[in-house]
C-alpha cells in the first residue's frame, strides 16, 4: 500500500475517518451500550452519517471537491451539535436524561463529565468542517 502525499486527500482522508468514526460510536452508544437517542442526537445522526459515506467515496475516487456536498451538512450539523451541548451544560442536573423534547444532560458521561455524547459530536462536526474548510479554500476547480 502506498501512503498518501498529496495534502489534499490527507485531508479528506481524515474527515471520512472522523465522521466514520463518529457513526460507528453513535451506533455504539445505541446498538452496543443500549442508550436511547433523544430527538437532537437524531437529527446530529442525519446529519452525520451522509458524511461518512460522501467523504469515504470522495476519497476513494479522489474527488476533493467533495467539499461541495459536505459542507450543508457540516453547516447544519455544528450549531445544532452546539445547541445540545449548551443544552447539557446549562440543563436541570446530572439525573436528567434525554428526552424527545430535548436534551439537558445525557446518558453517558465518563472522565468526570468531561467527555458527553453531544460534546463528542460536536468535536466531530467541527473536525470535518475544518477539514472541509480547508478542501473548500484549496479548490482548484
């Protein structure tokens, strides 16, 4: 196998590695650990999962002007990813638990409350828009 040189598709490489990985740990945090999602982790899923597959192909077809269809997503997915983490941290305590109408804390806390699931989506989220930011300002087409 020969490595990556062109930065390019390093780049998109590593975005579809990180919104691949974002989707296999939500499924995770579901299927494996049995954690209901609440209406928000839905949406940031939606919004997600599309970017695994159009980065994967992007890269494998060597098509960095993927960016173009994975930016909406992005632009979605950030603030609302934002939202629920705000949500989290100014909710009613560390008892509540996602519900369908929104989410104040969640389920799954570890390293002290440090780590969340909305905080992990978020850092996803901002990951690939960096990553996709950065296709978009290196554009040749």
């Amino acid at each position: 196998m020969t490595p990556i040189r062109d930065p390019h598709r390093l780049v998109l490489a590593a975005t579809a590695l990180v919104a691949g990985a974002a989707t296999v740990g939500s499924l995770w945090f579901s299927l494996g650990l049995g954690l209901v999602p609440c209406t928000l982790c839905w949406y940031q899923r939606v919004l997600m999962y599309p970017l695994a597959v159009v980065l994967g192909v992007g890269f494998v077809e060597h098509r960095t002007g993927v960016w173009k269809t994975a930016l909406p997503f992005v632009a979605l997915g950030t603030p609302l990813a934002a939202y629920h983490t705000l949500l989290q941290v100014t909710g009613p305590g560390p008892t509540a638990r996602c519900t369908t109408g929104g989410c104040a804390t969640v389920q799954y806390r570890t390293l002290g409350g440090l780590v969340t699931i909305p905080r992990l989506s978020l850092l996803g989220f901002v990951l690939v828009g960096v990553g996709v930011a950065y296709l978009a300002t290196r554009d040749r087409t």
